[in-house]
C-alpha cells in the first residue's frame, strides 16, 4: 500500500499541516524538522524524485511564466499550452504580466527570484530597448533555464520558440495581391520589437515581388492595443488617396480597426478588405468572416514548456541555445476580397 501524508507525519513526529507546508513549500519549518519529514519522504518514497530533489535543494516545483498582456487572448491560449504539458509533469505556473512595460518586467523577474522557481518562460515586452541588457543579467543571476516564447531579447543567446512572422504576414500580403488589390495598408506593432519588425518586412518583401512600390503613407505604425487600431484606421478612412485594403499586425488592433469601420458604418470586404494577425475567436461568435493568419498560440505554449523540460531534465548550460520556428497558416475567409463597385 502506497504511503500517506499521515505515515510521513507519524514517522516524522509532526502534525500533517506540518508536512503539508514543507510539501507545498509554504510557511516556516524549522529546518531540524523539515529535515525528518525530508527523510521521511524518502524512506516512504512519497514522492517523486525530481520533487525530493527540489526540496533538498530549496526549489519550488514552479515555473515562472511572464507576457506582456494577459488580457489578449492569444496569450491566453499560449498559457493554456504551458499549463497542459506544466501539469502532466508535475509543474506549478506562477504568472506574471508585465503589461507592456519593460519595467515592470523587470521587477517580476526580481520577484520570481524569490519564489526559487525552476525555470522561466518569457515573452519579452521589447527586442530592442537597451534596458533589456539589465532584464538579461537578472534572467542569467538566476542560474535557471529561460526558454523565449515568441519575442526576442536583444543580444541574448537564450533559446526559444518563434512564430515565422516574415512568412506569415507575405502570406497575407499576397493573398490580398491575387485579389488585385495594389494599394493596401499595413498597422505595424510597436516597432521596437523584432515580431512587429518581421510582419512589416513581409509585407514590404510582398509588395516588391508583386512590382508593387511601397507607399510610406500606407504603413502605420501602432502598438499592438486596440487604441492604436481604432484610432490608425480612422487615420486611414481619412485619406485622400484611400487604400483598398488593410493588413493588421495583431488581434488587438483587429478589433480597434473594426470598430473604427463600424463607426463609419463601413463593412468587409464591402467597402475595404481585411486580413488580420492572430485569430479572434468572438468574430466567428458574431458572424464575422474576417480572414486571419493564424499564429499557433496554444502550440507555441506546449513546445516552449516542453523545451524548458529539456533543460530541467538535464545539465543546463544558457550557451547551449536551441531555436524552433513554427509556420504560421493563413486562413481565408473572405474578408480578403476585392469588391468592384
């Protein structure tokens, strides 16, 4: 018969709360007792090994997981990705938000330094800042694995897991180019991020191959929030020289950019064509057949946690780097569509 919390209690002479703390690593043991119920744990073989080794070493069984915007809901499938592949290994997610701010990134991995966690998954808030050199010295004092997911961190050498934001977005491109459309608008994301840098080169790479010029009033650069749509594609509807159709660089800026177009009693593909960056999932819930491409969020989660396995599972060097990319599909649904008036 397997051990219970009650057979390492007794054994070790405590009370279960007692072992449950030195379990769930929470609130204070005297260290002579947390070393008995220790022992206990293994001559009872309670738990896993990896677990006992964790305690023995002061480690939590916890993975440090931070994005940028918690409330986008492709991170909120990302996350469920981690979480899947985090749980069927025994792993807690303590999650942090940076909300865009490369401060306050800053400070959650000063703070997950605390919680001893095992390793970091991180989407980077900015590739470019130069105060990432100070958020790159904080993530390698830690001495724990760092797997990237889907943002970069200048002059690091952290692996990772990325979305191949050139094709996709030449994919989208293109797509509106079959459609004859010549004079189409793109809605960059904030620039100083490598994602928002590579969607604005596959649409630029697309339009060239096509022998279409590009046209510098046509390219907005926005920040990734739904302000920033809402308010750029207003810029857009005010042209002169109007485009034919818009490619947004992410699914926040979709949604600002539709309601800017509702506002102005405008319709897709009716009255201007769309493609979109990422899904939105409330579109098809009310009926709107926006074309989207479709970069593999929940996937992205799965791989990045089962990475970082890799290197908890083994002697973990920062210098051993390790890149996957993942293609991204392009779903069209019709909001791609040139309609001659």
């Amino acid at each position: 018969m397997a051990a219970t919390i009650s057979d390492i209690a007794k054994a070790a002479g405590v009370s279960l709360a007692t072992v449950s703390r030195v379990l769930n690593n929470s609130g204070y043991v005297k260290e002579e007792t947390k070393e008995k119920i220790l022992k206990a744990i293994k001559d009872y073989n309670y738990t896993p090994s990896a677990i006992a080794r964790s305690l023995s070493k002061k480690q939590t069984n916890t993975i440090g997981v931070i994005v940028p915007d918690i409330t986008n809901p492709f991170y909120g499938e990302m996350i469920r990705g981690i979480t899947k592949v985090a749980e069927e290994h025994g792993l807690n997610i303590l999650l942090w938000d940076s909300h865009e701010s490369v401060e306050r990134e800053i400070k959650s991995i000063q703070a997950l330094r605390e919680h001893r966690i095992r390793g970091i998954l991180i989407t980077p808030t900015s590739s470019e800042d130069d105060r990432n050199a100070e958020c790159i010295k904080n993530l390698e004092n830690l001495g724990i694995p760092v797997v990237l997911i889907d943002g970069h961190l200048k002059y690091s050498n952290f692996s990772g897991i990325f979305v191949d934001n050139v094709q996709g977005s030449y994919d989208a491109v293109n797509a509106l180019i079959r459609e004859n459309h010549k004079k189409i608008s793109i809605i960059t994301g904030r620039m100083n991020s490598k994602t928002a840098q590579e969607r604005l080169e596959g649409y630029e790479r697309a339009l060239l191959e096509n022998n279409i010029s590009i046209n510098k009033n046509y390219i907005l650069y926005g920040d990734y929030s739904l302000e920033s749509g809402y308010n750029l594609t207003k810029d857009i509807l005010s042209m002169k020289d109007k485009p034919t159709a818009i490619f947004t660089s992410s699914n926040q800026m979709t949604v600002g950019a539709l309601k800017a177009l509702s506002e102005h009693n405008l319709k897709t593909p009716e009255d201007i064509s769309l493609i979109a960056f990422d899904k939105v999932d409330i579109f098809n819930i009310l009926g709107l057949n926006i074309s989207y491409v479709d970069g593999p969020s929940t996937e992205l989660g799965e791989i990045g946690m089962s990475l970082l396995l890799e290197f908890l599972n083994s002697e973990y060097n920062n210098k051993e780097e390790k890149k996957i990319t993942l293609t991204p599909t392009l779903i069209l649904k019709g909001s791609e569509k040139l309609i001659k008036k």
